[in-house]
C-alpha cells in the first residue's frame, strides 16, 4: 500500500485520511519499501513496525530510520550501526554517527569526528 502517508500531527500512518491501525505513536516516520516496514518512536524509545502498527523486534533503540535496500540505521547506548530487516545488527563496530546505505554504501563518522 504504497499511498500511506504520516498524519498531519506524525503520531500515525493513514490512507485515504483513516488511520492504518488503532495506536498512536510519538512520531512516526515514513513507510519504506519494498520492505514494508515503518520506523517509529513512542515514550519507551524507538523501534520499527509493519503496516498493521504491530512492533516487529522486541529491541527498542534511542533512535531509528528508514530501511534503504533492506538496512537502515540505528543508535542504541553502544552508538549508531546498521541492521537488517530481520532486526540483527550487520556488524559490531559502532560509530558516532552513520549514514542511511546507497548503492551499498554510506558515510560514517567515527568517536574521533572522522568521517568514512
């Protein structure tokens, strides 16, 4: 259902001006696809859902993005690092900062303000 869209207030997604599920968020961020998955923030910290509202991993991070070519970013106590859409981390090395993966790439910065 590619024509979701965030609600004027960014607490939940709607189609056709109804909401997709019975729940309000903090901020909601767009639906991604072709993965189907949404990131999303409420009181707890921030985590990702399906297009049901439903969370999909029992792990909640400080702050979540998109899924871009099945892995998006994210940025738990450890720092930021990528995960897969089943949930699991790709690598063990954190950074200060990561970008969103293109083309298989991304830009990285580390704990020394050095960017890769």
């Amino acid at each position: 259902m590619k024509n979701i869209i965030i609600s004027l207030d960014e607490t939940y997604h709607e189609l056709n001006g109804t909401s997709i599920y019975n729940k309000k968020f903090k901020k909601v961020m767009s639906f991604h696809y072709p993965e189907k998955i949404a990131a999303v923030e409420d009181f707890e910290g921030a985590f990702f859902i399906n297009e049901n509202g439903e969370k999909l991993y029992n792990k909640k991070f400080q702050k979540t993005f998109g899924f871009y070519n099945g892995i998006a970013a994210v940025k738990d106590e450890s720092g930021y690092y990528h995960i897969n859409t089943q949930g699991e981390e790709l690598y063990s090395k954190r950074y200060d900062w990561v970008g969103n993966f293109q083309d298989g790439k991304c830009v990285v910065r580390d704990f020394k303000n050095n960017y890769y």
